[in-house]
C-alpha cells in the first residue's frame, strides 16, 4: 500500500471512530438511554444524567474529540512526514 493509501485509510479509521463515539454520546445516551440514565442524577446539582447528557454532555465530548483528533492528526502527520511547521 501506498504512503498515501495508508495515510488516508488512518485517517478514514480515525474519523469513523471519533464519529461513532459522537453518535453514541449524542443520540445515545442523549435520547435512546435518556429515560435510563435520568434515574441518575448529577451530585450537586440534581439535573438528570440523560437531560445533561442531550442539553451539554454532547457538546463536551464533541470538543473533546476535536482535540484528541487535532492530536491524533499532528501525529500521523510526523510519522508520514507531512507535518506543518
């Protein structure tokens, strides 16, 4: 396999891991295990754990993963040799 067969088909396994995390964060817990988790609530605060999870829970783990792939991204550019300066 070509350098850039190889380059792209990691980062096509990258995305399609970040992402299915996201979906599963987000739809998931936010409204197919909402009624499940709301029978947690957050200490100190009373919300529902499946509320929390649809109304900003998502949205953190949506920035988290921007980072880690920004990370995962900056690494596989050195190794392949096409890393910005």
């Amino acid at each position: 396999m070509s350098d850039t067969n190889a380059y792209w088909s990691r980062n096509l396994r990258y995305l399609g891991i970040l992402l299915s995390i996201w979906f599963v964060v987000s739809y998931g817990f936010g409204i197919l295990f909402a009624d499940a988790l709301n029978a947690i609530r957050i200490p100190g605060t009373g919300f529902k754990l499946g509320f929390w999870f649809a109304q900003q829970g998502s949205i953190y783990v949506f920035v988290v993963l921007i980072f880690v792939y920004a990370r995962l991204m900056n690494r596989l550019d050195g190794e392949f040799g096409v890393a910005e300066e």
